[in-house]
C-alpha cells in the first residue's frame, strides 16, 4: 500500500473543496479589502456589503480557522498574508488567481462527463466569457506569471535582440519582465482584441507604453504581422490540438529574422505522460475546458520545433514552479 496514500489522506482530498470554496468566497465578497488595515466585527463587515449576519459571521469564523483571519473578542482582522496577498491595495495581490479558480469549479464538478464524452464542459476562450470572468482569467495569468517570469526572465540571453513577439501575451506579463531586464528591446503583445484594455492597463502601470505596443488578432487564424528577433510563446500550446500547435509554430517562425529564437514555455510532461503531477492535472483542466488541449510532452514539443525548420533546440536549465519550462529552436536562413 502506498505511504502516501490512507483512509485519513484520501478523504482530506476529497474534502478540500471545503476549504477552496470558504477562500474564494471571501475573495469574490472582498472581505480582506474591506478589512485592510482594520478590526471589524462581523456585523459591521455584514452591514458594509449587505449580507446575511449569521452567513457572514460562519465565513470569517471559518477563515480564522484557517489562519487567513485573526480574531479579538468579536473584532476581525487580517493576517500578515492575507494583507499581503489578498488585500486589493497590496501590490502583492493574488485574488485574481483564486477568482479564477472560483469560476473554474463548475467545468471540474463535471469532470467525469467530459471523461465520458472527451468534450469539454465549459468554454475557455477569454474572448467569449463573460467580462468578470475575462477580467478574472486574464488578471489570473499576471498573478501567474509575474513569480513564475522571475525564475525564467534572467536566464535567457537577449542581449543581442532589439525585438520580441510576446505571443497570446494577454495582460503583457512577459514582455514587461523581458523589457525590464534587456533596455535595448521593444515588445509586441500579440492576442486577441478582448485582451486589449488589460494588456495596456498592466503595461502603463509598469512604465512600459513607450516600448511595449499591444497587436489585436487571431494568431489561430491569421498571419502574425512584424518580423521580430525572439518570439515568446507562454502556456499558449496546451488550449490546442497538435496540428493547431504546428500552425501556430509554423506562423512565429514566419514572423522570426534568421538567427531568431522562438520560445515555448509551458507545462511538460514527461514521455509516459504520467507526470509531474501538476501538468498531468492540468490536462484535465484541458479536457473540461477545450475541444482539444491538453499538456504536451516534450519530445511532442521539440518535434514541433524541428517540423517548423528550427534548429539547435534545447530545453533551458530552469528550476521553475508547477513543472513549466522553456524549450528553444533558432530560425535558419532556409527556414519556413
């Protein structure tokens, strides 16, 4: 039997949704907001957004349970980490990340009828969700990205590049760390138009409007417009079928100068697709959320990479949270 696995540790994870469901909650009612600095008795924070007593009482005492609030006599108040992460004010703020996974739980509560059916419960494109979902999904991928591009950014060498493509770069985390790092770049955030007011919103908050433009388009559909020196190609792969991968490859490569570099990041399996754990859970996320995405693993990758004429292709030496890493190929001059 397992050491990992007991009557006790079976069920706590069956039972975690109990606790998911109590944090997303109190971040989709604003509550670590609105205490901030503050103490706050229950009725107090149920009269400031006009909730039920008894409801909002059980939900703060619950988040004292877990360590997200503290409690004196019947004052509220926040912790060190929920006032760093969860507060709006702090510029730490993750709430974006836990709101999607709120609307993520409905798709996962119906995820053996997408094992039945191999067709997705829920529609994942940001373009056609509804805006408070969109703006959720798409501040999700900043909160994501913003540690994750710490781990990444400095090892990958783009002195010699006056120019990147930040592909289907959404609110432009990337290519405002990329620019941050390299002064000499300018940067193209290349997504669909809906991605637009967030992209130009986090650029302008960085400073970056002067050399981090925002391109709206279909790159599943249409030509990449520009030529660039590096293309950037985040967690963009797994929301698509392989031959979708191939022609979304085909296109960067189009848009590469000879000697550009195009980079995949995104989370890989290894070749028995039975791990890590996390890219073989996000498959699932795939399953009830796309027609046909799902995590690749990276033989399935680099071949992408050799079928679009690139070369001298390697995965970088990254230790990078959830699994994710970045495999390269340089453009040829005989290169599609």
């Amino acid at each position: 039997m397992s050491e990992q696995w007991n009557e006790q540790s079976i069920s706590d994870v069956s039972g975690s949704f109990w606790q998911a469901c109590t944090l997303q909650a109190a971040v989709k009612l604003d509550i670590f907001s609105l205490l901030g600095d503050e103490q706050k008795t229950a009725s107090d924070v149920a009269v400031e957004i006009r909730s039920d007593l008894r409801g909002m009482t059980s939900l703060l005492n619950a988040l004292v349970s877990m360590g997200l609030l503290k409690k004196t006599g019947d004052a509220f108040s926040n912790t060190e980490a929920s006032s760093h992460y969860l507060n709006k004010s702090s510029d730490r703020y993750i709430g974006w990340r836990i709101l999607h996974h709120h609307y993520l739980m409905p798709s996962w509560a119906r995820l053996d009828e997408a094992v039945m059916r191999g067709e997705p419960v829920a529609n994942e494109k940001a373009a056609v969700l509804p805006e408070v979902q969109r703006e959720a999904f798409l501040m999700a991928m900043f909160n994501n990205a913003t540690p994750v591009s710490k781990s990444i950014v400095p090892f990958i060498d783009l002195k010699g590049c006056q120019t990147l493509l930040d592909l289907g770069g959404g609110p432009g985390t990337y290519a405002i760390q990329f620019c941050e790092k390299y002064p000499q770049l300018k940067a193209v955030v290349y997504d669909l138009p809906a991605s637009k007011p967030y992209a130009e919103a986090t650029i302008n908050k960085f400073h970056m409007q002067d050399r981090i433009k925002f391109s709206g388009g279909n790159f599943f559909e249409n030509d990449i417009p520009g030529i660039y020196e590096a293309v950037w190609i985040s967690h963009i792969l797994h929301s698509s079928g392989p031959e979708e991968c191939q022609e979304l490859i085909r296109r960067a490569v189009r848009a590469l100068k000879p000697g550009g570099l195009c980079l995949l990041h995104d989370f890989w399996l290894n070749q028995s697709e039975d791990g890590p754990l996390f890219p073989a859970l996000f498959s699932l996320n795939m399953l009830v959320r796309t027609s046909r995405g799902r995590s690749y693993t990276e033989g399935e990758a680099r071949l992408m990479l050799e079928k679009a004429g690139l070369k001298n292709i390697s995965r970088l030496d990254l230790n990078v949270p959830n699994d994710s890493g970045v495999i390269v190929g340089e453009k040829q001059e005989c290169s599609e």
